[in-house]
C-alpha cells in the first residue's frame, strides 16, 4: 500500500510537528497559533481546502477523490492543559504553566503526516478524506458541538479518533465495543445559611454542617439508588465556606461531577440529586441554588466501525480488547451521536523511554514511534471500510 509507504518516509516531519506543539502548547480556546502552524505544514505541501472559522480555533480539510464517494472523516483535537511540565526533554514546553500532558500534540501530528500522505496519494484514494482539527476537548464546553454546528459532518459517511493511551505499549491498539467511556457532567451546589456566634449555634443556621448532611446524602445515590449493573460515579471536587473559626459558616458552595454509561440514568441522577439537597435543607432551614449542567454524552462506538479500525490495525499493531468502559469524558462522542463511527486507544507506554506517566502528569510524554503506528491505522481504515 503507497500510502503507508509514504507514511514511513514521513515519520520525520511527523515527529517534528509533533515536537514543534509540545514546545508551543496552546490552552482550550487559545489554539491560534496552534491551528497557523499545522494549517502552514499543510499549505506547503500544496493542500489547499482548508477551511477555517471565526468563532473558533478549529479547521476542517478536505481531499477530495469523487463526490459520489463516501468521505470518512478523521478527527485529532488541539489543546493542551494548565500543567507545568517536569524533565529535561529538548522538546519541553517553551510556555510556563502550559504543556501537552494528555497527548493531543501526538493526535494532531498524526492527522497532519496522514493527509500530507493521502494528497500525495490523492489518485489511489479509495474515499473521499476529512481531516478534522479540534480546539477545546480538555473543557466543558467542548470544541466538538462548534464544529458540527459549522457543518465539520456535512456529508461525512463515518468518523474515526484516537487516543495516546500510557497504560498500552507502543505498538498496541486498544478496542471496545459499544460503550467506551462515560458521559460527563458538572454540578455546583450553593447552600446558604445563617450566621451566629459559634458558642450560640441555636441561634444560627449552619450551612457548613448542612453542606456535610448533603454530600452525606448525595453519595448513597450511588450505592443505593442506582442499579449496580449500571456504573455511575458522583464525585466532590471542591467544597468552599466559613469565615473564622468562631463563627457559624452562612455560606458553602460545592462543586463536582457526574459520571455514568446510561442516559436514563444520568438523568435519574440529576433528578435524585436535587431531591436529597431539597430534604437536607428543609430539615436544616437552610436555602439552595442548584445547578446541573450537561456535558459531554457517553461514547458509543459502532461495532462495525470497530471492526474495521481491528483489521486495519492487526496489519501494524497487537490488537487489545479492552472490554471494559472507563468513566473518563471525552467529547468525541459528539460527533458519534450524528454519525456512525469509532474512537480507538493508541498505546505510547515504553519503559526504556520513560513514556508510560499516567496522562494529565507534568512528566506525560509519549513514544513518538506510536505516532507512525496511528497514521498507519488511519490508512488502513481506508482500505477496509465498505
């Protein structure tokens, strides 16, 4: 297959875009420069349809072989997180405070060497090819929703993603069918009280210990409300309140997230959460503001799509079954609630190059010997796909 030829003789530049992100990360919703640089690699070549928005960061290119074809599309998200990098790399992040700790830079330089090789093979395409470049994934309003709403999955038969995935070895391709991971929600409860001299806490209404009976009372949803056979997680991030030791606490906000696989659930959730801080404060007499905010739905995965990325990827890598879910959140599976399509985990885990740190670490790194394995996936979907 040329084009996977041709992927070997791109590895350097491959590596070198990466490079080049890791050293000018770019945080969600800043990603200009970000989208400039990988938009020039790509006009240098000579790939002209590109498209780009106001609105937001991200770009859309297309190589087209035949509108009468299907054109799969292939999506790698953009930005980096507020992580101060550790270690000595020469690529290390130029920015401080900022670096690419969950591999997005690896997404987008695969993306980049594989449409570089797709127009150098344009005549033996045998699709239609959509590169899709993300901004915004590492936050709750994810760049996803802008990009479909800007037309991204106009006439896209089938999308495809990937993943850097520590926790597989460099030359492993993870696979799940169906549910892969966890829709993902954001919650902040305000509970308000009454202030009073802590040595007259009758005439007082404490918000912090009606704060500590509703996180009390929230976390048996879990384990009482909800059906075992379907996983949920409700988890406090932050808890704000008190004045001074000697005073009763008038004010506590809280704040946290919602993970589940079932959508009926997620709402049941919602709905069980508000009833608990409903009764706590009313015994308590104290008030509440509740607010439930949506995010990301569960990944669902076609199995037919997955079935293609496993005999593309048996041709460059082992295969893992990775059976089960994780409850982690990504906004990929955006685009699968509008068309048919399938996310995959790359493997970039090598001990002898001190690349298997958890993702979201300061010393995240990857193996840039994955990033040819996952452009060559990226081919090979485009000779099985039916």
């Amino acid at each position: 297959m040329k084009l996977v030829k041709e992927i070997d003789k791109l590895k350097d530049l491959i590596i070198e875009v990466r490079r080049h992100l890791h050293m000018y990360p770019d945080l969600s919703g800043e990603e200009k420069d970000t989208r400039d640089y990988i938009k020039s690699v790509l006009e240098e070549e000579g790939i002209e349809d590109i498209k780009t928005f106001d609105n937001h960061y991200g770009m859309v290119v297309d190589i087209k072989v035949d509108e009468n074809k299907p054109t799969l599309a292939f999506r790698a998200d953009m930005d980096a997180l507020p992580i101060q990098e550790e270690g000595d790399k020469p690529y290390k992040s130029r920015k401080d405070g900022i670096m690419h700790a969950c591999g997005h830079d690896g997404h987008s330089a695969i993306l980049t060497g594989f449409l570089i090789a797709c127009h150098r093979h344009k005549d033996e395409l045998p699709f239609n090819v959509r590169g899709i470049f993300q901004p915004s994934e590492e936050v709750m309003d994810g760049g996803s929703e802008d990009l479909i709403k800007d037309g991204a999955l106009d006439g896209v038969d089938a999308i495809f993603g990937l993943h850097m995935y520590p926790y597989l070895k460099t030359g492993e391709i993870g696979y799940k069918y169906g549910e892969m991971m966890a829709s993902a929600d954001m919650f902040e409860i305000e509970i308000f009280g009454k202030s009073a001299h802590g040595a007259r806490p009758h005439e007082g209404v404490d918000a912090i210990l009606t704060a500590a009976l509703v996180i009390n009372s929230i976390n048996h949803i879990v384990s009482r409300k909800i059906d075992p056979l379907h996983p949920a997680v409700i988890s406090m991030g932050t808890i704000e309140g008190g004045k001074a030791a000697n005073i009763i606490c008038d004010y506590v906000k809280v704040t946290g997230t919602v993970r589940s696989l079932n959508d009926r659930v997620r709402q049941n959730i919602k709905e069980m959460m508000e009833e608990a801080i409903a009764g706590v404060c009313r015994s308590m007499g104290a008030r509440y503001k509740y607010e439930y905010k949506f995010g990301n739905p569960e990944l669902i995965n076609d199995d037919k799509m997955v079935d293609i990325v496993v005999k593309a990827a048996k041709k460059y890598a082992r295969v893992v079954d990775l059976k089960l879910p994780v409850m982690g959140g990504e906004d990929f599976a955006n685009y699968l609630k509008v068309v048919k399509g399938a996310f995959f985990r790359l493997g970039c885990c090598n001990e002898d190059k001190n690349t298997c740190y958890p993702q979201h670490h300061p010393r995240f790194d990857i193996d840039e010997d994955s990033l040819i394995i996952g452009a060559k996936v990226f081919a090979g979907i485009l000779k099985e796909y039916k």
